[in-house]
C-alpha cells in the first residue's frame, strides 16, 4: 500500500524572532560560531532576517522593521510572543501540492505564499511549523560540498544539534501529525523527569531529531510556566558539545552570559534565555 503521507526530506531552519536583528546575529556568531550566509529583506512580512549556521543546523533570526506596524503579520506575531523561537520548517518538494494535502487533513494553514506557508499549533500539537519548496538563498548546503565541520575550532566546541526541543499539552495530536500526517518516525516514547515528570517522545522529521514533552502537571513547574504564556512551541535547541568545561568558560568568562541547569529538558547546562535574546539554548556532551 503507497505511503499517503507528507514527505519531509529535511529541517531547513529554526527561525528566533527577535527585536534586534544585527546584535542577535552578531551574538550567534560570537557565541556559537555562526556562520551568516545570507540576509533579507521581506517586504509583504516587513520583516528583516539572516541565515546563518551553527554546525549543522541552520537558524534564522528575524526581526520586524517596524514594530509598531501591527498591519504585517510577523510585527503581530512579534508583539505576542515576545523574543523567542518562532517556528522550524519542512522542505517538501512542492508546496502548493503540500498546502493542499495539509488542508484535507484538517490542518489550518496560514500565511500561504504558494511556495511557502505556516501550519498552525493547533494542527501539530502545540508547534507553529513553517512548510517551504524553495532552498534558502545561497544555502552552502545545496552546493555539494558543505562541510559543517568547517566550524570546528570555535570556542563554544558544539559539533551539531542534538534534537529541538518542544512542549505539548497533547501528546496524541502530536504523534497523529508527525507520524500520519507527515512521514516522521517514532524513535522513543518514554518517561521523563528533565526538568519535570512527562512523557517524552523523540521523532525523527527529514534529517533532525525532535522531542517532545509533555508534563504531568502542566500547570507548575519551567514546563507548565512556559506553556502558560503566549509561545509558539519550541522550548529549546539543545547541542552537543566536545567540551562542556572549555563551553561554559568561552559563554560565561568571554562572553559573560549568565548559565543555568534550572529548566533544562537534557541532562547538561543552558544559556538564560534572557542573556539570548529570549531563545533557550542548551547543551549537552
């Protein structure tokens, strides 16, 4: 029987909605050896972006230019979240036919450009998830040659992304989408109590590895704090490390960025969002 489900080949991007877009990119670079490869300029969003990679996985601060300017959705999207991770996205080999097959499914979808939309939280258990047919301008990924240990040497020591990290309320919805919706496979569902008792599920999507939380008590605790306020999902991007000493000396002494292990949904240290323009990273080795 052929396989109906969407197609992913691969997590292009996580996007970090920020106010600030050149000391947020600058912080990516410093911090964890980004490497900017292209910046925009998006007029129907009024939205002023780069990408970047940090070993292995892309990321894409974002930044409205205006605002104030509540008429452009990603200026309202902004203003209601705060700084935070925004969304990750799925190549798929054509968007419009993927639109399409999100909408039978029962999935709302939004901001739809034809090569590029949004599935709404609602639809994928808790996650805002941006879908794209295009490759990223420039993407050194596409060339053939790319080569992410081209970072090794950085200070921070990260050798790849580990997973992201999200949080749900409703565990059910997020495997129904990301296992019949989409073709993500199941890689572990098990108990967790980082940084809370939950049920932990851990699913590959294209090429990158996703889990997901779900606490007990989904009103207390860091898990149930963050599902309390206004967010779009994703809790952290946790990383791996060949360091963790020589890591935490190059954030906290060079860089002065305050560490904590209070929240954390893996068994290493993160960066306080506040000291990360609201973006959660973490750390394991």
């Amino acid at each position: 029987m052929p396989d109906s489900r969407i197609r992913v080949s691969r997590i292009i991007h996580t996007i970090h909605a920020t106010t600030d877009i050149t000391k947020c990119r600058l912080l990516y670079q410093d911090a964890l050896g980004g490497l900017v490869f292209a910046e925009n300029y998006f007029p129907a969003e009024d939205r002023d972006a780069a990408l970047l990679y940090v070993t292995d996985h892309m990321v894409e601060p974002m930044a409205p230019r205006h605002p104030d300017d509540l008429s452009k959705p990603f200026a309202r999207m902004t203003a209601r979240i705060g700084q935070a991770f925004h969304s990750f996205e799925l190549k798929v080999a054509d968007g419009k036919a993927a639109s399409a097959a999100f909408r039978e499914a029962g999935c709302t979808v939004a901001g739809d450009y034809g090569v590029f939309f949004f599935v709404k939280p609602e639809s994928t258990g808790g996650v805002l998830l941006e879908v794209c047919e295009l490759p990223m301008p420039n993407d050194p990924y596409d060339r053939g040659n790319w080569n992410p240990a081209v970072v090794a040497g950085h200070a921070c020591t990260v050798t790849g992304l580990d997973h992201i990290a999200c949080v749900t309320r409703n565990m059910e919805a997020v495997l129904h989408f990301f296992t019949e919706v989409i073709d993500g496979q199941l890689l572990e569902d098990a108990r967790t109590t980082l940084p809370q008792p939950g049920r932990r599920v851990l699913l590959r999507v294209g090429d990158t590895q996703v889990a997901f939380v779900q606490p007990d008590d989904t009103s207390t605790g860091p898990l149930g704090a963050f599902l309390a306020i206004e967010q779009n999902g994703i809790y952290a991007l946790v990383w791996k490390v060949a360091d963790e000493r020589a890591a935490r000396d190059h954030f906290d002494r060079k860089l002065e960025l305050g560490l904590t292990q209070e929240g954390c949904v893996s068994p290493g240290f993160a960066i306080r969002p506040g000291d990360f323009f609201g973006a959660r990273h973490e750390f394991v080795s």
